[in-house]
C-alpha cells in the first residue's frame, strides 16, 4: 500500500509530515486532507478574523497530489464593547 504524507499550514505553524501514513490510493489520502482542515480550524482558533488552513497531501515520493485550504473570515457588523 502507498504511503502519504500530509504537510499543514495553520497560518501561525507550518508543519511537515515525516511519518506518513499507508492508504490504497490518493483517494483516500485526498478525503482525510480534507476532513482535517475544520479540525485544524477548531483545534486553533485565530487571535484576530483572518485565518487560512491548508494541507498539502504528497506521496511516498515526494510529489504532491492534493492540497486543499480553508479561509475564516470574520468581520463585525456591530460596535463592540471595548473597541
């Protein structure tokens, strides 16, 4: 089974996968890519409204063969107490 690895951006920390994880295809290492960006968004709550997440999935080669991000943008609509 192949091997790949998934390299994450969460805008404060860049983090580069040396371990890997064995899966059947790019498919399936494609779904978990994605499927771990709104936990990188959760686990990281940004300081201010602007945050982007990313991964990049690469195989047991090195060649990258997904990337996928997510964009929080938040922006107030009301005065806020205290600004």
């Amino acid at each position: 089974m192949p091997r790949y690895f998934f390299d994450t951006d969460n805008g404060d920390l860049q983090v580069e996968d040396d371990e890997g994880i064995e899966l059947p295809d790019a498919e399936a290492a494609r779904a978990i890519g994605v499927a771990a960006l709104p936990d990188m968004a959760r686990d990281s709550l940004p300081d201010g409204d602007q945050r982007t997440f990313a991964v990049r999935v690469r195989d047991e080669h090195g060649t990258v063969v997904y990337s996928a991000s997510l964009d929080m943008a938040g922006e107030w609509h009301v005065p806020r107490a205290g600004a």
